[in-house]
C-alpha cells in the first residue's frame, strides 16, 4: 500500500529537520555569516526603536543627537548586514555548481569543507591509472595534487609535440576530466576525438583545446590551470618537469629501444629506463606540493612510462624522499603487456627500487582478490608472492574494478588509500607485524 498523504508529509519534514541540523552542524563555516547578517539585523531594530521612542519625548536639540546617533546605529547595522550577505554569497557560490550532484546544498558544503580542509594529497603518475585514481579522491576529502609525467610521444599528444614542440597533453586532459565537477556533455565534450579530417583524424578536442590555451595564457602550466578552472575540477594539475622528457629503454636481449611508445611496442623486457636530459628541473610548484603533502600516492600506472619518468627526475625523487607524507605506492591489478609481462608485486618494487636508489614509501597497496575465472585479456594479474619487503607494510584489500578487473575500481582505490593513511597518521608510522585494515590485512615485511 502507498504512503497517505499525511506520512509523506512527515517524512518530508524529518528530512528538512535533518538537513537544517547539517547545515548548522561545525565546520559546514556558513553559521559565522548567519550570524553576522543576523545580528546586524538587530543592530538597525535597535537603531530604528531607540528614533522612534525618543522622537515624541524629546525637545528638538535633544532630538538632533538622538537622530545623529541612532543613524549611526542603523548604519553600523547595515553594514554587518552588509557583511553576512558578502560572506554567505562567497561561501556558497563555489558549492553552487557542485550542487547539482550531491543530494541537498547542505551535503555540497560539506563536500567543500572536506576538500578545503582534508589531507592535503599528492597523485604521482600519468595515463589511465593516475585518472582512475583521481576519479576516486575526488570523491573523498582532501586537496588534490596531481603531477604529471611528461614523457607521452605516441598518439595526438606525441603529434603535439613534435608539431607544436608543446609538453604532451594528454595525460593532462584525462586528469582534468577525471577531476572535474563539469557538465557530463563538457567532459564527453574534452574527450571527444576526431575520426576524420585532414590534421584533425585522431586528435582529441581537448588537446587541442590545451594547445590552444597555451598559445592564449603564453605557457604550459597557465593552460593546464585556466583549461582545470573552466572545467571546474576538484584540485591541482601539475607537470612534473616542464622540460620535455624522452625515455629509451635497455632491453635484456641488448637492444636499446628509443621513445616511450616504442617501449611497449617492442614488447622485451626492461633492464633500464632512460630518461633524456638526465638532469632536467624539476618544476618549483610539484616540489613545492610534495613537501606540503599530507598524504602521497605514487601509481597506480605504468611503471617504466608512467611512474618513473616522474621519479627520475632527480628533483621530484628528493622531494618525495624529504617529505613527511605518509607515501603508498599502488601496485596495478594487472599487468602491462609489452611492458611489465610476468611482473609480480616484487618485480615493481625491484623496479622502482633499481631506477630511484630505494624504495621511496612506508606502504605497497596490493590487490587481494585475484580471479582468473572465465579471464580474457592479454594482460595478467599481478600477484603478491610474499617476497620480502623491509622498507614497507604491504596492504591487501580488494580494489579490482568488478566490471574490468584488470584496472582499478576508482572508490574501492580512494577508501584503501584513505584507511591507510588515517592509520598510519594515527600510530605514526608504528613498526608492527600485524595490523587490522578493514576487510584486509597489513603485514610488516622485514628481513
């Protein structure tokens, strides 16, 4: 039987209840203008009553006083009036255009609140991974800092590259969109890529949109920044260099492989990336934000053409060294084929240990559940074999994408890195064997 009219009415009114306790409960910062404008209210109520009593009892000099000070009143009361308006407006006109995905204005402000005042974040990576990881963040608290290899030469942004002789875009757009709060039109908008047209066959918009901002704002990183702000995404974009990296790799058989989309294509397996110039800056803004994070997360991605062109950029590797972030590094689910064929956890560790000099984290985020019923892709799921790991905790929880299970699912990525880091925040970094992480399980690896 259907609700009457009178319960739905009642249920109505206990959600308005709940969302008006939202709205007033700490934190939500939209109380302090309330009262502001409220008690500015006051103020010229009080201005106005003292006029109107005093003006039929009293002589006319008295008169004159009595209105000079109370116009003073009511102005000052204006004024906070004033105030409370300016404030409340500033503070809601960012939830504004987020507002249209969270269930009421209120739960908006809280969604601000916790990006404004949440961990401060730092994503290492580029290509699908780092998106996919960005997708799930933004959905949890935080201030989000993406850096971004610069090493892409395949595809629209290789042709960017060597035409414009711009930083490749690529990987940059894909973390615009995965951190926007945009229309779902505007993202498929940044993601559309031309099927036909002569110059234009395989380029996507949104490259071409970034080159074109770039030619607008006269650099790189102003385009990445103004191209982040029309899209209004959830956090920072930055490159890690804005030296334009190549990569070459040494392969076991000896052959020496020249560019990063060559890497994969060659389909051996790596003995040694190289990074060329060997010595580029590292760009001021990444370090800056790597030694302010709170929290670092470093993959999940492509080891050699995703994770370690940014790693071996001598001023991003320190900088992550020096900080006092709690730092994870998420291995993939799954393999890369031509890349990182028959890799276990271990092997990415021994990769990114050999090419950085340590392993430059506290945690290794693993994927528990492995699952090769009825598996039909090339690429294979990466195992944790239980080789030792002194540097770090090794985490176990279930993160594939039950759909794709060879990449990541976004919210099931974002809550494992979140419980770690409160975690390790809590017992600051305490050398145990065994801790409790929710469903899974982290076990300290030593020697």
């Amino acid at each position: 039987m259907g609700k009457s009219s009178a319960e739905k009415r009642q249920a109505t009114s206990r959600l308005d209840l709940r969302y008006f306790v939202l709205l007033l409960k700490p934190g939500v910062r939209i109380k302090r203008w309330l009262l502001i404008g409220g008690l500015g209210l006051l103020v010229v109520a009080f201005g106005l009553a003292y006029l109107v009593r005093y003006f039929i009892d009293l002589p006319g000099s008295s008169l004159l006083i009595t209105y000079l000070v109370s116009s003073l009143v009511v102005i000052a009361g204006i004024t906070l009036v004033g105030i409370g308006v300016v404030g409340l407006f500033s503070r809601l006109y960012p939830v504004l255009r987020r507002a249209r995905r969270a269930p009421s204005l209120p739960q908006a402000l809280y969604q601000l609140d916790r990006q404004e005042h949440g961990p401060r974040i730092v994503a290492i990576g580029g290509g699908t991974g780092l998106s996919t990881l960005l997708r799930g963040l933004k959905e949890h608290q935080g201030q989000i800092t993406a850096i971004v290899t610069v090493a892409d030469d395949g595809g629209s942004s290789g042709r960017l590259r060597r035409e414009m002789g711009i930083l490749p875009p690529g990987d940059f757009r894909n973390c615009i969109v995965a951190l926007s709060d945009e229309e779902p039109l505007m993202q498929r908008l940044f993601q559309y890529r031309f099927s036909v047209g002569s110059g234009l066959e395989g380029h996507s918009f949104g490259n071409l949109f970034i080159v074109a901002m770039s030619a607008v704002t006269g650099s790189f990183e102003k385009a990445i920044h103004e191209s982040s702000r029309i899209l209004a995404t959830r956090g920072r974009i930055l490159p890690s260099t804005l030296t334009s990296l190549s990569l070459s790799a040494g392969m076991k058989d000896g052959s020496l492989v020249l560019g990063e989309s060559n890497i994969t294509q060659y389909g051996g397996r790596i003995k040694r990336l190289y990074v060329d110039p060997p010595d580029a800056p590292a760009y001021s803004e990444a370090v800056e934000a790597i030694l302010q994070a709170q929290l670092i997360v470093i993959g999940p991605g492509s080891i050699y053409t995703s994770i370690l062109p940014n790693l071996m950029v001598s001023g991003i590797r320190d900088a992550v060294a020096r900080s006092a972030a709690v730092k994870i590094f998420v291995c993939n689910v799954a393999t890369q084929p031509g890349e990182t064929d028959g890799y276990g956890v271990a092997d990415h560790i021994e990769a990114m240990r050999q090419h950085t000099g340590s392993l430059p984290v506290s945690y290794v985020l693993v994927n528990r559940r492995v699952s090769t019923k009825d598996w039909s892709f090339p690429a294979q799921p990466v195992v944790w074999d239980r080789k030792l790991i002194k540097e770090a905790e090794v985490v176990e929880e279930d993160l594939a994408d039950e759909s794709f299970p060879i990449h990541h699912d976004p919210m099931k990525l974002a809550e494992a890195l979140m419980k770690i880091y409160y975690n390790g925040a809590r017992t600051n970094h305490r050398k145990q064997q065994a801790v409790p992480s929710g469903s899974g399980t982290v076990e300290r690896i030593v020697e």
